[in-house]
C-alpha cells in the first residue's frame, strides 16, 4: 500500500457515497443500540427502497449525546433527530428533502458549539466496520507518511512538539515516554494500548474503540515505527463486546490492506496487533498489572522502577499508552505538533473527552480543549442539572478523583490544576451530583469500590480501604464520632502515601476531598445523625432533635 | 568505564556508604548496621515490595521508595526512620493486627513471630482500628504441616520458596483485596496437592500460619536462614 493507492481509495469510497442525494447516519454505538437502533437502521434502509429515494442509510459510532439515543443524523442538511424509534422510519424518509420533523428535532447548538473534535472526529460519522470509510477520511494517511518521508527520531519530535500527555490519567508527557522505549535496547520491544477502562461512569475509550478503531490502531502503528517495535496488544475489557468485535474486524481489514502485517507501505517496517481480555479487574489498568495479565499471570502490580519502558511484557521494553492516546497520534503526525500545541492549556494541550454522567441534562461523550472551565462543561455543555436540583459535586478521574463543589467550578481543565484541588484529570470520567447526594455516602460508594477491586497485595490499599469503608458505613448509620474522622485522616495519609500503585495512592481522594469541602455533611452526621440529602438511614434521628 | 569503578556512594540515615551498583538500599543499608523493618522480603527470596514498611524517604523526592527492591544512585539521601516513616508503619502494622485473627497467646509462633516482635520494636501498644474478625479456615489436611489463615498476612514468601526455592509451585494466591487468600494447587486441600513436604514454606512463614505438627507446644523458633546458604551452593554448583 503507497499514498497513492490510498488516494485512489478514498478517492473511490468518496465518489461512491456522491452518487446519493443524501445520507442518513445512524449511530449504533452501546448506548444506542441498547434501544435498538439497528432495527431502525433496517427499518430507514426498508423505507428508502419502498419510497424509491435515493438515500444512504450509514451504520455510525457514537455521536455524543447517549441520553437522547437513538441518535438520526440527515447529512448534508445537518439535522438531528433524538429518540428516533422504528415507528418513526417512514416519517424520516419522508421527510427527506423538506420540512424536518418538529418532534423529534434536536436542536443543541450549544452543546455541540463549544466542542472541538480531534479525536472524536470520525466519531457519528463513518462507518466504524468499513476501513474505506476511515481512509477516505485521511485515515492511514499519517502512517504512510511518517513511514515514507519521517524518521522514527522526527516522529517523536512531532509528538514531543505537541505537548501532548498520557490521557490514561498520569497525564505523563508521551513525547518522552516514546523517547524512553526508543532508546532502551532489546532484540525485542511491544507497544500496549491499554483499553481495560474500569472507571464507573466511564466510556470514552469504549466509545473510541466503536465507533473508530483504525484510529487506535494507527496511532499504534505510528508509535512503533517510532519506538522500533514490531507487536503489538490491545488490552481491551471483555465487558466491551461490541468494542472487541468491531476491533477484531478493524485488524483483519488492515491487515488485508496491507496496513499492518510485514513491509507496510512497501518499507522495511513490519508491525502486528492481537487482542488480550480482560477478565474484569479494575487494576489490571494499572500497566504492570495489565503487562501480567497480558503474559498470563495474575493481574497484580509491581513496584517501579524498572518501567515498563526498560522491562516490561516479558522483560522487554514497552511502551504502553491509553486508547485516547494512540487516538490521538494520527491527528498530529498530519497536522504537526504545533498545530496540537496550539490547543489546551499552558501545561495540558489539545483536547480531552469526558464522559458527562450522573445528574446532567446531556449525558454523554463530550471532547473539549483543555483549560476549558469546568462549569462551561456542566452547565453550558452538559446542560445543568435537570429537574430544577441544586448542583452539589462533580467528581472528575473515576472512583479516585476527587469532588469539587461549586466554589471550584471555574478553574480550568487541566491535569495540574485538577491536582491542586485535590482531584485528578483520571482517564476523563465526570459524574455530577446533585442535592439528592450525600456526599459521605458517596465518599463510602467510591471506597467500597476501591475496596473491592484491591488486588490484596499491598497491605495499607487492602486492608486499609476495608477499615475506610467500615468507619464511613459506621457514619453513615450514625454512629460515628469525631474520633472516627480523626482516624479516617490518619488511614487516608497513611493509604496515599503507602500504598504500592496507583489505585491505592489515589483511592483516598473522594473521602479527603468531600473531607475538605463538605466537611458539615460529615459533622451533620455525627454530631446532629442527620442526612440533610435523606440517603443516609440513621436510627436515632427521631431521639436527636435536628 | 569498567565494572571496577560502579561504585556508588550515598548517605543513609546522615551516615556516608558505598555501594556497588545495582544494590537495593536494603542491602547496603543492613550492611551498615542500619535497621530498617520488612516483613515480606526474606533473604533468599525475590522480592515484591508487598508489606511497604520497608519505605524510606529520598532527599528531593516526594515518593516513598521500598527499600527491598530501590537501588541506589550517587549522591542519593535516604531518610530510614523518620517520625512520618514510623507513623506509617505502625499504622500499616495495626492494619495487619485487625485484618485477621492474631491472638498472640494462642498462637505456636508466641515468642518468636515475626509480627509480634515488629510490633514490639515499632512501638505499637493497642490497636484503635476495629477488629474486623473475619471467618477463616484452617488446613489441617496435611500430614505434617497446619495452614491457620487466621495468622497469614499475605507476605507470600510461601509462594515464592516454593516457586522459586523448592521449585513445585503449589502455592499462590486467589480472590481480590480483603478476600485474598493463600492456596494450594488449583485451591485444593494441602494434604491432596501436589506438595513434596519439603517443609520450606513454614520454615519462612513469618507468623503462626504455617507451622509443624509435631513442634506445637516445644517453642521451636523458625529457621529460614537456609535460603541465602542453599542459594550460594546452587549458584557455585
């Protein structure tokens, strides 16, 4: 496969689509077809034959807004239909060519507006199984040309330039992390994409991985070519069916394009990639973890030093990066890193997606430049709370980060700030919380997750997070004294600053930072055995006068 | 440069050491008569930065290293036993003492634990976390040998003789956080598994969860200083 044999198909591919007068996408991402938006699909391809249009019914990934699925684009006129069922097929197609339906419109210019798309791109707008669709979208573009006219040397400049840093949640800069694997020395070297994406509430990397896969495999290719590896893993969780299935599709076509397999692009550079299962445990996300469940060990992590960079899958030099990553490696290669740099914040570039659940109008996928401020994401993005509910908490980065109150919605979105209030940027999750949410109840629901998904290794995560969670329960039945939060900040130290990996460094976070901004939940409970959010069931509220 | 100049110099605890290149901060430290407390590493064995009392300040660093497994650099500060440190670790203790079931007067290791002396030696006077007493059983399908998961702490040194040492790797771990547990075979009795009763595993257990049937009662300490000698000879083999 050459450049030109690329042009000559995206040419093909694009002139194939021109032949129709209109296109009507629908997504078929998780969300959407968990309300059947396939037997639409069937339903708006049946009714463009009976009513003679000539019309392209397109199979898409995810458009965003998964509250509202299933989601009906009409291209070229660009209008949206929320909640389209089977029954409203024939209605649609007739629709073509004139007035749209009032019904079922969707009109969110501001939710769409404020965003910037680069890894999301593609998403709601190819055809995640077709590899012709992701190439006449300059799909392989960036590949091809980094084999041909880039050294490996020039590639890591280019992401070096860009600023860009691990979207997994380290936000550790990737330029240097290429960098390092480059320069380690092996017969043998693996790069890893992790997609074992545990976080409640979390769905970016699945909603990559569906409704663009070439993207990531891409981005993976390119990152060998850089660091001089030639296998490569997806490390994907099983809990992700469609993800996989459109995965292993998405390799196979490469591979028959000649994308992936040996002498890509007619060079020397051979690169191949297969698919490990997760088996469902939160930790193997942590990278020595996932590097022993990928050779088959049990899932636990090791201490660093050595990095994986130096030892990793079977004591070679790995490089390992988050699905968001690698999605976002193509992008740069073809635009230039300064174009990325161009974007973000002073020390977070580009963009960020982020998963907008919990008490939110616009639940769903949402990509922004960084430094945007955390209010502009809930309340103009997201839509505010609904239900005329007072908003209380956002926790950003998983069942580890951190809730911020109100008083922090306007810093902006970066990996350092976030860090400074006591939260972390995690892999992008962001659950809003409403006053229907008691925020020591919530603090007890992130350590029991936590608690449970301790590997058992490291004594203070393990048995740590079990003492955490039974003090917070034994608050939450009001039982609890001052004493116990006394103890609760000595165990939260000792758990951060002890523990082995990641999740137990950060597993205190929801119960320090709702410590720090909501401490009167806490003193509500203990001193009054009140829930002023009615979660909490206290015995003795009716002997204690509130 | 030539291996005969990989020497590297340090300061531990305010004292000046060398070092050759490679070794943890452990090793040189207990060469230099400085204590630093572990429980699951055990000379001999691989280590896997598992009990986390071993961790020690580094000067311009603000992550604690695990001495068992750090290795030293030039001109590297290392702190052993801070006031911060010694909070850690009686707090990472008291964890220990109400996960299971120690009841020290009880025990056949009483007197010469591992655990109840590193107790002893950090200070801790009584436990004000909760006992979470949990329901564990105890193997006694072996012939010669008692697993009491009562006592274990998950140090999985066990583990690591017996795949490492012995070579016949019965023993590993199952199930998550609170619930793992230490098991033999594909999690069967020990007395059906495949064990040779070599006897390692409970010479190295550091607690009463291993122990001999026919000691109970005669106050035999535990012996795991074998491993560095067995290593030595296998290696000059």
């Amino acid at each position: 496969m050459t450049i030109e044999e690329l042009d000559q198909i995206a040419e093909a591919t694009r002139a194939e689509y021109a032949k129709y007068d209109q296109e009507i996408n629908v997504c078929m991402g998780t969300g959407c077809l968990s309300q059947h938006s396939d037997q639409l699909k069937d339903a708006l391809a049946k009714q463009v034959e009976a009513q003679g249009k000539n019309v392209f019914v397109r199979r898409t990934g995810c458009m965003g807004l998964c509250a509202a699925g299933p989601l009906v684009l009409v291209d070229p006129d660009e209008i949206l239909y929320q909640q389209a069922h089977e029954k409203h097929a024939e209605a649609i197609v007739k629709s073509l060519g004139g007035e749209p339906i009032k019904e079922l419109q969707c009109d969110l210019r501001e939710h769409f507006d404020q965003q910037v798309h680069v890894v999301l791109e593609n998403s709601g707008v190819i055809d995640p199984e077709k590899i012709d669709d992701y190439i006449a979208h300059d799909g392989y573009r960036a590949l091809l040309t980094a084999l041909s006219d880039m050294t490996p040397n020039g590639v890591i400049r280019q992401v070096t330039e860009s600023g860009l840093r691990g979207r997994g949640g380290g936000g550790y800069p990737t330029g240097l992390k290429w960098g390092t694997v480059a320069k380690a020395t092996g017969d043998i070297k693996y790069v890893i994409c992790n997609g074992d994406e545990g976080d409640p509430g979390a769905f970016m990397d699945r909603s990559v991985l569906e409704s663009d896969p070439q993207r990531v495999i891409e981005g993976m290719a390119i990152a060998a070519y850089a660091v001089g590896a030639s296998r490569g893993y997806i490390y994907v969780r099983a809990e992700y069916p469609l993800a996989v299935a459109r995965l292993q599709a998405s390799l196979r076509d490469a591979r028959r394009r000649g994308l992936l397999g040996n002498n890509i692009g007619n060079t020397p550079f051979s690169f191949d990639v297969e698919i490990r299962l997760g088996a469902g445990a939160f930790v193997c996300g942590e990278e020595t973890a996932l590097i022993a469940s990928i050779e088959g060990r049990r899932g636990m992590p090791k201490p660093r030093p050595p990095y994986p960079a130096v030892s990793g899958l079977w004591g070679k030099p790995t490089l390992i990066n988050n699905v968001e990553t690698f999605a976002n490696i193509a992008p740069i290669i073809r635009k230039g890193g300064k174009w990325f740099a161009g974007m973000g914040s002073d020390r977070s570039k580009g963009t960020k997606v982020f998963a907008l659940t919990g008490k939110i109008t616009n639940t769903g996928l949402v990509e922004v430049p960084m430094g945007i401020s955390l209010r502009q994401i809930i309340e103009v993005i997201g839509g505010g709370v609904p239900d005329g509910h007072k908003f209380k908490a956002v926790q950003t980065g998983g069942p580890s980060g951190g809730c911020l109150p109100e008083s922090m919605l306007d810093i902006g979105v970066s990996y350092d700030a976030l860090l400074k209030v006591g939260s972390i940027m995690g892999s992008g999750g962001m659950i809003v919380m409403d006053d229907t949410s008691c925020m020591v109840n919530v603090a007890k629901f992130f350590i029991e997750f936590c608690m449970t998904e301790s590997c058992g290794k490291c004594i203070p995560c393990r048995a740590g997070t079990a003492q955490l969670h039974a003090l917070l329960s034994k608050i939450c039945a009001g039982n609890g004294t001052m004493e116990d939060l006394e103890l609760i900040e000595d165990l939260c130290d000792t758990v951060k600053n002890s523990s082995l990996c990641g999740l137990g460094q950060t597993a205190p976070n929801p119960v320090l930072s709702t410590l720090k901004y909501f401490r009167n939940e806490y003193i509500d409970h203990i001193l009054h055995k009140r829930c002023t959010a009615g979660v909490c069931n206290m015995k003795a509220e009716e002997e204690v006068p509130a | 440069m030539s291996d005969a100049v990989e020497v590297k110099t340090l300061i531990i605890d305010e004292q000046e050491v060398s070092a050759r290149r490679g070794q943890t901060i452990l090793e040189v430290a207990r060469e230099n008569d400085i204590n630093i407390p572990t429980l699951c590493h055990l000379d001999g064995l691989g280590d896997v930065g598992a009990c986390r009392l071993c961790l020690v300040e580094i000067k311009g660093s603000n992550k604690l290293l695990p001495a068992c497994v750090a290795t030293v650099y030039e001109g590297m500060e290392v702190s052993t036993n801070t006031e911060r440190l010694r909070r850690y670790r009686r707090n990472i203790l008291e964890l220990l003492f109400a996960e299971r079931n120690h009841t020290c007067a009880v025990c056949v290791s009483n007197g010469h634990c591992e655990l109840q002396t590193m107790a002893q030696e950090q200070g801790l006077t009584h436990v004000r976390l909760p006992y979470r007493n949990p329901e564990l059983a105890v193997d006694a399908s072996h012939e010669r040998f008692t697993l009491d998961h009562n006592r274990c702490i998950l140090c999985t040194r066990c583990v690591r003789v017996c795949a490492e040492i012995e070579g016949a790797h019965i023993w590993d771990l199952m199930g998550r956080g609170e619930a793992c547990t230490v098991i033999s075979d594909l999690h069967e009795e020990w007395g059906k598994s495949a064990c040779t009763r070599c006897g390692k595993c409970v010479q190295v257990c550091p607690t009463g969860a291993l122990f001999d049937k026919s000691k109970v009662g005669s106050d035999q300490p535990k012996n795991p200083d074998f491993l560095p000698y067995l290593n030595l000879m296998r290696e000059a083999r």
